[in-house]
C-alpha cells in the first residue's frame, strides 16, 4: 500500500495549508509535477522546509510497502525555488529486506534546484533507546507562552503560515548562538506526517541570529533530519518545542543542530543544517 500523501478529494484547501502547497500531481511512476505556490517564499525562493518536504513526500509517495517510513532525509538546496511549475523525479536507490533508499530531483526551468535522498525502513524490535536531555522547557505547558509577532515584513513571507512562541533569545539580543519555542502551522494539517516535520524543523530562525547585531540574508545550503516521530504520524494541531544551537561558525558557513520535541517530552526530531552567510 502506498503512503497516503494528498489531500482527500473534494477538500476546500488553500496555500495556508501545508498539504495543498505541496500537492503533486503524479505525471508517470517516480515523477511528479508540484505548482510551487506563492506565498511561501524566504526571500526569493520557497523557504527550504517546503523545498525539502515536498522532495520527502514524492519519495514516500514511490514507496509501496506503508510499514517502510521515513528514517533519514539528507538534501541540498542548489538554487532559489520559484513559484510557478516544477517537476520531481524519484529513483529507487537500493531496495533491502527491511530498508528503501530513494533519491530525488526537483528540476525548474530545466535547472536541478534541489535534490535529497531518504532512508525508508521497517521498525525494529529493540531493547534500549536514547534521546538527548529533555528541554527544561517542556515542564512549562506550551499555552502558557505568548504567541510571538513573526510575520512579514520583519520576517520570511512563509512565516505567516506559522505560529511561534518564543522561549529563548530573541534575535539579536544574546550571547549564546541559541534558540528555542513552540512552532506549529496555523492552518493544521490532519496529522505531522515526515513533510510536515521537516517543515518545522527549518521553520525557526537560525541559533545564530541571537548573536547578530544586525539582521542578514542567509541560506540553508545542506540539511540533514532522523525523523524519531511515530510511524502514523502526530495530531497535526499540537506543537512541537524546538530547540537549537550554532555549533560552529568559519569563513560564512555555519553549522546548527535543531531538536524537535513533543508536548509529552518525546523526541519527534533531529536535525543538521550547513547556513551559508550571503552577504
């Protein structure tokens, strides 16, 4: 059985809603057509978590065993994603008796603009897990922090498609390349499903930015996520704690590692992303 990837038929949905912005339209097996909506842009482009979602989502959309899900999703992003039409085109790297591997390739204009590769498996029976250190945070229920003012023209345009709810540093206004709050959509989608999670894992600010004096451009150039998240998914209303932090820094590159959380302290997901200063 396929993984279940597009919005029930006859759905009033608009571009506020994370599974309508990364419809697909499947064109042939292993390729797809997406309209790339405006609307959801960081800077010129679509802001990277729907750019690496979408490709995520073509993948598992290719795999036809439900138990193999999302485990590990690794891409970068080439060049700025334009709104208008797009085309993605998957392979199947390797299939094992309990894992997949596929690649895909999103093309615009006839230019590659984004590629990822994601490690599809079975779960497994095993006698120990780990996780980092909880946050301390998560003791504080998340309706108790105030939704923070994160909208345009003060931040990326996708922005007001998210709800934040601050509880570390504000940018600009620290001494430690940290960061940390609540993030959810505003239109919720019907469950957290491995799109929407890598989503969110790049929706915050990055860690950096505390440290800044002034705001500037940047760009995630390489992204890296464990999904840790049930296999059915999460309720697409509840928020998930993210945490982060700017582990190293040299000539413009730095290197970030994000944790996502769940109300109840679990861990959903990990996340490593390469930022590139632009100017």
């Amino acid at each position: 059985m396929a993984h279940q990837t597009t919005a029930p038929e006859g759905a009033a949905l608009s571009i506020e809603d994370f599974t309508a912005a990364t419809a697909l339209e499947r064109l042939a097996p292993g390729r797809f057509r997406l309209l790339v909506p405006d609307g959801w842009q960081q800077g010129r482009g679509a802001f990277g978590g729907l750019v690496l979602g979408v490709l995520a989502r073509a993948m598992e959309r290719c795999e036809t065993e439900s138990k193999r899900t999302l485990r590990s999703l690794t891409g970068e992003i080439a060049g700025p994603v334009l709104p208008g039409e797009a085309v993605i085109e998957v392979t199947e790297v390797r299939r094992g008796s309990g894992v997949s591997t596929w690649s895909a390739m999103l093309v615009q204009g006839g230019e590659a603009l984004a590629r990822a590769t994601a490690v599809l498996g079975r779960s497994r029976e095993v006698e120990h897990e780990w996780a980092p250190e909880r946050p301390p945070e998560l003791a504080r229920p998340w309706g108790e922090v105030d939704v923070a003012l994160v909208t345009p023209p003060l931040a990326p345009t996708f922005t007001r498609f998210m709800e934040y709810r601050i509880t570390g540093p504000l940018p600009m206004s620290g001494t430690e390349p940290v960061a940390a709050g609540w993030v959810r959509f505003r239109r919720p989608p019907a469950v957290l499903g491995a799109a929407e999670i890598v989503a969110l894992a790049d929706a915050w600010w990055p860690a950096t930015f505390t440290v800044e004096r002034a705001p500037r451009p940047v760009a995630t150039i390489a992204f890296t996520l464990q999904l840790m998240a049930p296999a059915a998914g999460l309720a697409g209303d509840r928020p998930l704690y993210h945490r982060a932090r700017t582990v190293a820094a040299h000539e413009g590159f730095l290197v970030e590692f994000r944790e996502l959380w769940t109300e109840d302290g679990a861990l959903a997901a990990l996340n490593q992303q390469t930022i590139v200063c632009i100017r």
